[in-house]
C-alpha cells in the first residue's frame, strides 16, 4: 500500500483559470492502422463527404458535413452494425470560431467497436433529427436544444426537458453565468409571489452549496419545520417523519429495520 499523502484541501483549488481552457489532446493514430475501422471509413467514405478521420483511444472520430448527419448514421446503423447510440451533444465553441460542435457516440456489439461521428455547425443553425433512427436521440436532441439552443428539425416535439418552457438562456453555453443570471436568480420569485414582491423576498439564491435555515418557507429546517414566519428559537422540537402509509401498503410487508436480514454471501 503506497503512503498517504497531504492533498491540502485540493478539491478547492481551481484546475485552471482560463474560462474556455481546452484540454491537452491525447495522441491521434492513423485509420489504416486498423483494418475494421479502415473498413468502416471506406464505406462512409464511398457515399459521403469526410473532412478528417483518426483513431484516438481505441475508438474512430470521423467528422462529416452537417446536412449528411441522417445519411451517415443510417449508414452505420443499417450497413456497418453500429447499431447503438449511446451519447449524443454539442460543444460550445463559439468564443473560438462562433461554432458548435455536434457528436454521435455510436457503438457495435457485434464488432466490439466505437466510432464518433461529428460535425460542425454555425450559431443558430438547425440540425437533422435522427429520432426516427434512434428513439435514445429524443430526449438527447430536447437535451441538446435546452442546454445550448440547437433545435433539430423533424423532431416530433422540440420542447425544453430539463428547464421550464418559459426559460430564457440556455444553461450549458459557456457564457451563462455559474449561479444563472437575473432571469434565473427571480424566475420563481416572479411566477409564484410576483415582480412586486421582489424587494420582500430578495433574489434566489442559486449557490448549491449553501442552505439557508430562515429562507422563505422553512423548508431547510428538516425535522424541525416551523410553519411560515414563525421565529425560529432554537429549541424547537425533533418531527419525527414517517414516509409510509399507517398499516403499510396492500400486499407489500412494511420494512422493519430490527427484523431485517444483513446477506453478507456475495454468492447468495
């Protein structure tokens, strides 16, 4: 066993200040250098447009034209066995070239193979929807339109899935401010007490990391909740919480922690 050593607290140290840092590339290998992926990029090839192909960390990156995104994975899908999406998103790139980048994680089974598939598209222009070859790609393709404001045509409900529809500013762009800006620190301020009661309550606080036990409803006091406005003493009773039905649910036993059975036969 390797001897401990001092990490002086560095969880808070900063990897790097630059706010668009990109990291060191690992090293790229030619495709030839394997002959299924070279198999693979001469069939993309003999119907499509590639501007650049490698293999980096055991998997094949192949960039493509935009508008051949559809044609390409159905390709993969149909012809060369890749038949599983596994991820799909966008890098925000603007500050550099005013692009984004959009990429297709895509794996075979049968082949024991990975290629990523990418492309280049310029702010504020739409993508083709590959839900209908991939149903994973609808939430990915919403994912996608909500964090960065990419829309995908031909997708059957292009709504946001993680903000409220009514959200402004896309989250995952490299400019939105950490804690949101000030249509997020009064969003729920506005829709639930109104812009007039905005010199009462104060701005949300967006800080993940701090929980403030006077905040306007009492919420954070857990095991302690006092109804709204009540001062806060001190000395208020412990709430014990019960989380199940009184008698336990129908046809489910009530867990009892003192009966329960520790199984410690990993083979069991």
């Amino acid at each position: 066993m390797r001897a401990y050593t001092p990490k002086d607290d560095v969880q808070a140290k900063p990897y790097y200040t630059d706010r668009y840092y990109v990291a060191p590339q690992v090293p790229k290998q030619e495709v030839e250098s394997d002959a299924v992926f070279a198999a693979d990029l001469a069939a993309i090839r003999a119907k499509f447009e590639v501007t650049e192909a490698y293999i980096q960390v055991g998997q094949m990156v192949v960039y493509i034209k935009a508008e051949d995104n559809y044609g390409v994975l159905e390709l993969a899908r149909d012809e060369l066995e890749y038949t599983q999406l596994s991820e799909m998103s966008a890098i925000d790139w603007l500050a550099k070239n005013n692009t984004f980048e959009i990429f297709y994680q895509m794996l075979s089974m049968n082949k024991r193979k990975r290629i990523r598939i990418k492309m280049v598209i310029n702010k504020g222009q739409a993508v083709n929807s590959v839900e209908k070859l991939f149903r994973c790609a609808d939430w990915s393709e919403r994912e996608m339109f909500d964090m960065f404001g990419i829309e995908a045509n031909g997708h059957p409900f292009m709504k946001r899935i993680l903000m409220p529809y009514d959200w402004q500013g896309h989250p995952l762009l490299k400019t939105y401010p950490l804690e949101g800006d000030e249509f997020a620190a009064w969003y729920e301020v506005d829709k639930i007490y109104g812009k007039e009661a905005r010199d009462i309550i104060g701005p949300e606080l967006r800080d993940t990391a701090k929980v403030d036990r006077y905040d306007s409803e009492r919420f954070a006091r857990l095991g302690y909740e006092v109804p709204k406005g009540t001062k806060i003493t001190g000395d208020e009773p412990k709430t014990e919480q019960s989380y199940q039905e009184d008698g336990g649910v129908f046809l489910i036993k009530k867990f009892d922690k003192e009966s329960s059975t520790v199984v410690d036969d990993p083979q069991r």
